[in-house]
C-alpha cells in the first residue's frame, strides 16, 4: 500500500529547499562571511590610524 502524504506540508517542505537553494546559490554568489567583513573594517581602520599618525600639524 503506498503512503499517505499531506499534499500541505509536502508543498510547504518544497518551497522551503527551493528558497534555501537560492539563498545558498546568492551567498556563494555575493556574501562574505562575518569574519571578512570584520577583517576588511580592521584594516581600514588601522590603515586611517596610520595614516593620521603621519600628518603634519601645522599651525
């Protein structure tokens, strides 16, 4: 005998692996990860730092 499926929820299940996989495919595509992104503001702000330590102040 074949098994009974809720047609809702079977629904359901499928749009939600479809919208993961485009989740996935746009964060291969276009996302950084968190550890990027602190990294890259780290260095800029380390490069503005050093940068502003060798101005000249003139008066």
């Amino acid at each position: 005998m074949a098994e009974i499926v809720n047609l809702r929820q079977a629904k359901k299940q499928a749009a939600r692996k479809a919208a993961r996989s485009a989740a996935d495919a746009n964060a291969a595509k276009h996302g950084r990860t968190k550890a990027e992104r602190e990294l890259e503001k780290a260095r800029a702000e380390k490069a503005t730092r050093t940068l502003d330590g060798h101005r000249r102040e003139t008066e």
